[in-house]
C-alpha cells in the first residue's frame, strides 16, 4: 500500500511558511541588533560639523545656506543688523 504523502499544495504551503519565517526572523534580529549597538561619540568640542540648514533674512529676503558649523544647532547668523529666521533644513 502507498504511503500518505502530503500533498503538492500542502508542500509548497510549507515552504513557503518557512521561507518567510526566516526572512522575518532576519530582519527582526538585524533590527534588534541595530538598536542595541551604541551611538557613536560625538566629535570633540571646536571641530566642525557637516549640517545643511537654510536662513533667510527678514528685512531684505537675502538666503543664506550654512553647510559646518562647530555645533549641531548654532545660533542664527546676522544680516541688516538683524538675526536671520531659519527656513528650512536643506535634505
């Protein structure tokens, strides 16, 4: 007598659930591993840092795009003896 064999549906069904088991399974482990590894150390006090931040002068529109700077948030440069008013970080 034959053996009961699962069928080819029921096979492919199988496969399938292991396949996506184990790309779930990497993904979540990579994200896991992602958020466990620690920030790197911030660069020592004075040394430039690369931003993109945009400012615009409100007295006669002049714009102004500020690539380093010696912190994350510097303050606002000034124009017409005026601070200039933040537009927009440049992505």
């Amino acid at each position: 007598m034959i053996a009961a064999l699962p069928s080819f549906g029921a096979t492919l069904w199988f496969l399938g659930g292991v396949v996506l088991f184990r790309f779930i399974w990497k993904v979540g482990l990579g994200m896991l591993r992602g958020m466990s590894s620690p920030l790197p150390a911030p660069p020592p006090t004075g040394e430039m840092r690369r931003i993109n931040v945009r400012y615009r002068c409100g007295v006669c529109g002049v714009e102004l795009r500020m690539v380093m700077a010696p912190d994350e948030d510097p303050p606002p440069p000034r124009h017409c003896l005026e601070d200039m008013d933040l537009v927009a970080p440049v992505d």
